[in-house]
C-alpha cells in the first residue's frame, strides 16, 4: 500500500494502457550497480479513468476500477479489459452506493472490495464469498480505490487490514491529545467472523509522538504484508526507519534503518488547525516524506520518497506554473534499495507517474502521469525492472 497520493478529503483522482517498449531510465556506475530500466508499457483504453491496485502472478492479470462507470476490471497484461463487473448499487449482490476505498486479489483467487462501511469477498466468477461490516469512524467519498487491501492468515482465519488511515493521513482521526494518544495504524478485520481490533500502536519513538503539534497531511503510511515470511512491512512518511512485526500477533521483530540523502523537515501545527490554514501548506507541499514501499521480490524492496524543497523554491516554480506540484515531481524524489534487511547503495533517480506496487523479479508497476492539455480515453502505465550489473 502505498501514500503521497492526491486527493482530497472527499475524493482523488487516479489512470492506466499496450506498446511495448525498452528504454534505460539510469545507468549504473562504479557507485552504485543498480540501475532502473522500463521494460513495457500499455494503455488501458476506457471512456473513463481507470486505475490498477492489484496483480495475481496466478492469474496473469491486474485488478482495476473504472471511474464514473464504478466497474470492478479485470486487465490483461497488455492491458486488455476482460471483464467487467458492476456491484454498485442497491439489491442481492450489490455493496451499496459508496465507492470502494480498497480492492485487491485475496486468497484463493478471491477478489477483495473494501468499502468505508463494509468489506466484501468474492469469487472468480464475482458471487459473494463473505461481508462484514466495518466500523469506522471516518466516511470516504472517493472516485475510486485508493491502494491494496491487505491480508494474512491466521489458522484457518483471513485477516483483513482496514480503515481510512490505510489510505488517508491518520490527522483526520485525531480530535484531541487523547485521540493521538491511543491511535492505532490498522484496524484488523476477520472475514469469517466479522471481530474487529485496532492493532500496531505508534511507537514511543516516533516523530508523530514527540511532539505537542502534528503533521497534518503527513501522518499517512505505506505498508504491505511479505506472504512468504509472514510479515507486515511498515513505514511512516516521517519515519527514519522501516518497522518489521511478524504475524499474525504483530510482535515488532526488527527495524531497518533509512539513510535519506536529503529530507527537509517542517514544524507541525497544533491538534485542531483548520486544513486551510497557511500554515499547513508547508506540511502539505514542501516538507519531506517517504511515499510508496513496494517488494520487488523475496529479500528485495524499494522506497519512493520525497526529498522536500524550500519555501524559496516553491514560491519561484509556482510563480512560473501555477500547476506545479512538488511532491510529484520526480526530480524531488528518490529511491532507496533495501536488500537482505538492510538498504544498499546510492540512492537511484525516481521515474516520472506513480509507483504501484510490485510484480516480482525486480519489477514493478507505475501509472504515468496524463496529459493534462488533452482528455485521454485511454490510461498509460509502464512496467520497471530494477537490475544489478553483473
């Protein structure tokens, strides 16, 4: 799962396309053997944006979702739509009129929609498996999935990792001193049974705790559950290290720490600041953030984060176009190796689009920015590989 994403409080926006293409993105150097390279690209043709949140190397297809439409896809590799699912609505079989904040392939080829009220299994052939309602305490309206709702099992149970702070900074969910201090990351759900906890307190040391203000717009996360060690890999926007818990009791079993070449920092706020306030537009903008963590194959993961710019900065690129964003900016960010527990070699240039997650062999999934002088019926997205000089 992944965060930097935008949107706002009540909805984002997202893409996805089939031309095959190679093309060296960075060389390696005597430095740094590692370099990435772009190995493909596709278009998803649809009237509507689409976006991919999932991949089932079973199956050999991604898990999309329509916008507008509200249809469940499932995409072929060269980026061909093969079915479509529609489940909005009201009556046996539909999940009601909010949009899903969450899908993903579950266990089993079972197809996962994570809404903000309730939580639905299918099978392949999209008949309801299981559903339990969610309790959050945060309704979100979006135009579509944000990110991968995770899983683990426990025995014979399937446990489900829930909750708008998946998705959104956690500031929404924090009203007074009290509500920060007994926040959780997760909401764990068990599919079969329906019981529902909070799970994986924040930790004494992080920045999120030592401090009387708070990082609104930067308490988000990325987080993803390696299937094959039975752990859920975990890191914070702020954080300088990633948490490692093994499950499914999430004891804390090690921390990897990050050597971030850059990573400007900016004061928080008090509990309570209204979101347009002035000052928060540092916080939102220009201060410094981890965004995606994503495993390219057993032992070996990236992180994608922003290195933050100064207020000097941002005023003069703004004042040159308006639309600028910095934190999309893939010149402001950067990537960080993590190999056998621990991160490795100079950092590498990021790619342009949003890294998604990965597809294994060192691979992973990115949705390339659209064009915005020209309305698309059409989404682009680009398969990177990471490569090690022999």
């Amino acid at each position: 799962m992944s965060f930097s994403r935008y949107f706002t409080f009540f909805g984002f926006i997202a893409l996805i396309t089939s031309c095959s293409q190679k093309e060296a993105s960075e060389k390696s150097t005597e430095d740094n053997p590692y370099f990435l390279t772009k190995i493909d690209s596709f278009e998803v043709e649809n009237l509507t944006r689409v976006f991919i949140r999932d991949y089932s190397p079973e199956e050999g297809i991604y898990l999309g979702y329509s916008m507008v439409e509200d249809e469940i896809l499932e995409i072929s590799e060269e980026g061909e739509i093969l079915k479509r699912v529609k489940k909005k609505g009201e009556g046996p079989g539909l999940y009601g009129n909010w949009n899903p904040i969450g899908i993903s392939f579950g266990p089993n080829q079972e197809r996962v929609v994570e809404l903000p009220f309730r939580i639905v299994t299918y099978n392949s052939n999209y008949e309801v498996l299981q559903e339990q309602r969610i309790q959050s305490p945060l309704p979100i309206r979006t135009f579509g999935p944000m990110g991968r709702t995770e899983y683990f099992q426990n025995g014979d149970s399937t446990m489900y990792l829930v909750g708008p702070s998946n998705y959104l900074s956690a500031h929404y969910l924090i009203m007074n001193e009290e509500g920060r201090d007994t926040l959780k990351n997760f909401f764990q759900i068990n599919i079969q049974t329906g019981e529902m906890k909070s799970v994986v307190p924040y930790r004494e040391e992080s920045p999120y705790k030592n401090t009387e203000g708070i990082y609104q717009e930067l308490m988000t996360k990325s987080f993803l559950v390696d299937h094959i060690t039975d752990e859920l890999w975990l890191v914070h926007a702020l954080s300088k290290e990633i948490e490692i818990y093994d499950l499914p009791l999430f004891n804390l079993s090690k921390t990897i720490p990050l050597n971030h070449e850059e990573f400007m920092s900016y004061s928080p706020v008090p509990i309570g600041t209204q979101g347009n306030d002035e000052g928060i537009t540092p916080l939102r903008f220009l201060a410094g953030r981890n965004k995606q963590l994503i495993q390219l194959e057993p032992n070996l993961f990236l992180i994608n984060y922003y290195k933050g710019i100064s207020e000097a900065a941002y005023q003069t690129r703004i004042a040159e176009d308006a639309t600028y964003t910095p934190t999309i900016d893939p010149k402001e960010n950067s990537i960080i190796i993590i190999l056998d527990g621990k991160q490795v070699g100079p950092e590498l240039p990021s790619v342009p689009g949003s890294i998604l997650f990965g597809l294994g062999d060192g691979k992973f999934l990115v949705q390339e920015p659209e064009n915005p002088e020209i309305e698309e019926e059409k989404t682009r997205f680009s398969v990177y590989q990471l490569i090690k000089d022999s």
